[in-house]
C-alpha cells in the first residue's frame, strides 16, 4: 500500500513550464494547472525569417512575456517529446521567472541546443521586434485573456 500511495504522489507532482511559441498558440496551457502570464528575463524570444516556431537565446537586459503553467510528470515528458529533446533539437532548463504579482518563480524553459543554434545559425540579431507578438495577435481569443503577451 505504501508503494501505491508513493507512486501517486509522484505522479500528483507538479511542474512549472514556460509556454513561449507554439505552446501557446497550439493551446498546450488549456488543460494545465495553475495558467498565468510570466516575465521571462534575460532571454530574447526570436522567430527566424520563414519559421513556423520561435526560439529563445540567452540576451542581457532582455525580456519578454510568456506563459506559466504547471504540468505532472507524464506531461512533462510529452512536452520533452514534442520538443524534440530526444533528438536534441532542443533542451528543457531550469530558469527564474517573475509572476504578475512580482514574486519570482523557478520554471523550466525550452532553449535550443548548441547543435541547434549552429544548424540554424540563430543570434538574437535575427529578430529584435520579436515577431511571434505578431503570431499571437492572430488569436484574438488568448489576446483576450492575457493581453500582456502582445505587449
């Protein structure tokens, strides 16, 4: 019975994940816990010129507004899945973000790796409008719920 109770306490824990592209505009929040707009500093989010999907690089003094939701252990696993961490597309870190409330926050983020960086030669000069506001601006229902991301 123990071992029951300690395999669903593990299952119940939640995760923080920050939605920044695709996640966001694909609905990946809907079904999650705990949904809220967040300030990711020191990262810029850039959207290659004929990509579908936005990246983020390391960028000091930079920031901008993303989504924070909670997921458990199998999701999080998914979203490694469907961020192709297996194949090292990208990789899930851990970073400090800033809630609404201004209380800091630990959250994991996808980054893309250096394999990736250099395949797509990605620098922060690539995008310095962050042209996924744009994207987001298509979807006058998440506009309207968190107006903060198009700002």
């Amino acid at each position: 019975m123990s071992l029951k109770r300690s395999i669903n306490h593990i299952s119940s824990t939640l995760f923080s994940v920050v939605g920044y592209g695709t996640f966001i505009i694909h609905g990946h929040w809907k079904s999650k816990h705990n949904v809220e707009v967040c300030l990711v500093r020191n990262y810029i989010r850039i959207l290659p010129e004929g990509n579908w999907f936005p990246y983020v690089l390391p960028s000091k003094n930079s920031s901008f507004w993303a989504l924070k939701f909670d997921v458990n252990e199998q999701e999080l696993s998914e979203l490694d899945g469907y961020e192709g961490v297996h194949i090292e597309l990208f990789k899930r870190i851990e970073i400090e973000i800033i809630l609404k409330n201004n209380e800091t926050s630990k959250a994991f983020i996808y980054v893309p790796t250096e394999k990736t960086i250099l395949s797509q030669k990605l620098t922060p000069d690539l995008d310095k409008t962050d042209s996924w506001k744009e994207i987001i601006k298509k979807f006058p229902e998440i506009v309207k719920k968190f107006p903060d991301l198009v700002l």
